[in-house]
C-alpha cells in the first residue's frame, strides 16, 4: 500500500542495519503489513539517531551489531532524542549479556535474525503496544541473566498475589488494569510491586519480564514451523 494512503493509526517503523540487501528485504516485506509504515532506514547507528529526532517513529528495529557506534550501546541516546520510540534489537549474535545491556539502556524487545517474519511483525506490534518482547531464539539464554537457582529462590519468596500482580506486569499491564482484573485498589498493586522489588532487588520491568517467563508465569514466544506462504523469513 503506498505511503500515502496508509492509515493514521498506523505503526511508522525506523529500520538501522547495515546489511543493505537484508535492510531492502525487510522494508519491503514490512512496507506491504496493512498497520506499519516504513518511515525511514538507516545504515549505522550515528544515522539511526538523527533520523529518530527528525521522524520520532513509534518503533526501532535496531541491529545489535554495528559499525561504528554499536546498537545496544545507541539505546540510551536514541531514547534521549526520541523518547517515545519504542526499541526492538535485531541480532546475529546473542547472548545473555547482549541482551542484559539492551534490556538495561531502555530496549523493549530483543528478536534473533533467524526469526521468520511473522515473529518479526509480531515483535513490533507487542513493543508498541507497550509490552517487552523475547523472541523464540532467546528464551533459552534468559537462565544467563536470572540463573536458576534464583529463579527458584525468588518464586518461593513472593506470594501467590505478589506472582499474580507480576504477571500483570508481564503482560504489559499498567497498575490500573491489573487492579480492575483482579479486583483490588490501585493503591495495593502497588504495593505488591514495591514488595516484589525489595524482596527479590529486581528494578525494572525489563527484568521483572523475564523473571517472570522464567517462572513460568507468561508463556514465551513459540516458533511457527512453517511461515505462511509468501513470508519473508529473516
């Protein structure tokens, strides 16, 4: 659908790779999904950031791996001139502490390049909807950020209304909506969260995610077997 006649509701998307046939790929693909709209691409980080100050899209496919400035590191400033994009990395090469450090500048989402495109549409519509996003390929990698022991540790430590009001959370909840879901205050959501907090030292709601996916509180994101005919895998 051509620019111009795309809705205004829709999801105006920044792609940064480096990979210039990859990038092509993928803005095409994306370009022909109903609700996205391709704004802008960019081949380097450096680029990527002026690009988010003039064009504040709603969601960032940002490659981990970069020349020059690298991806994760790029967060923090890319949110500093944009602060509503919503960050979903696209990576190569993962880890545990690749994904800790995009978690911890401000990312929303981390996705492996071996994803297939309906992963990939599904990450931008979950990060900018406000929800944090794991691909199929990292669940197995979140045991290097909370091991398991301190998975058992911190579910024996937390109440069942503590783990119910932590997978509100998750799910991308606000305080509000888990209050009228499980019919309490707004007042004790949060103070379960603040309780949740203190007992296990988890900060933010990146790492209250994954804790919660570790504890089996939301289920992680599954591969399709086959893409639908026509996908784009990437």
């Amino acid at each position: 659908m051509p620019k111009d006649l795309k809705s205004a509701d829709a999801i105006e998307l920044l792609l940064v790779d480096d990979h210039s046939l990859l990038r092509g790929l993928m803005i095409d693909a994306l370009a022909a999904v109903d609700d996205f709209h391709v704004v802008g691409d960019a081949p380097d980080a450096e680029t990527g950031i002026k690009l988010c100050e003039q064009l504040l899209p709603h969601v960032l496919i940002l490659d981990s791996v970069l020349p020059g400035l690298q991806g994760s590191a790029s967060v923090e400033e890319i949110l500093r001139v944009s602060p509503r994009t919503r960050i979903l990395m696209f990576s190569g090469a993962i880890s545990p502490t690749s994904i800790q450090r995009a978690l911890a500048g401000g990312a929303r989402g981390y996705l492996p390049k071996s994803a297939i495109f309906p992963e990939l549409v599904e990450g931008i519509r979950a990060v900018h909807s406000g929800r944090y996003f794991f691909g199929a390929g990292t669940h197995s990698l979140i045991t290097g950020i909370l091991a398991q022991g301190d998975k058992k540790t911190h579910g024996l430590m937390l109440s069942d209304r503590e783990l119910s009001v932590l997978a509100g959370i998750a799910q991308g909840r606000s305080s509000k909506e888990i209050a009228a879901q499980q019919g309490l205050s707004v007042f004790t959501v949060e103070n379960h969260r603040r309780r949740m907090m203190e007992k296990t030292g988890i900060r933010s709601v990146a790492q209250l995610t994954l804790l919660a996916l570790e504890l089996g509180l939301i289920a992680p994101v599954k591969p399709l077997d086959t893409p639908p005919e026509g996908a784009l895998g990437v």
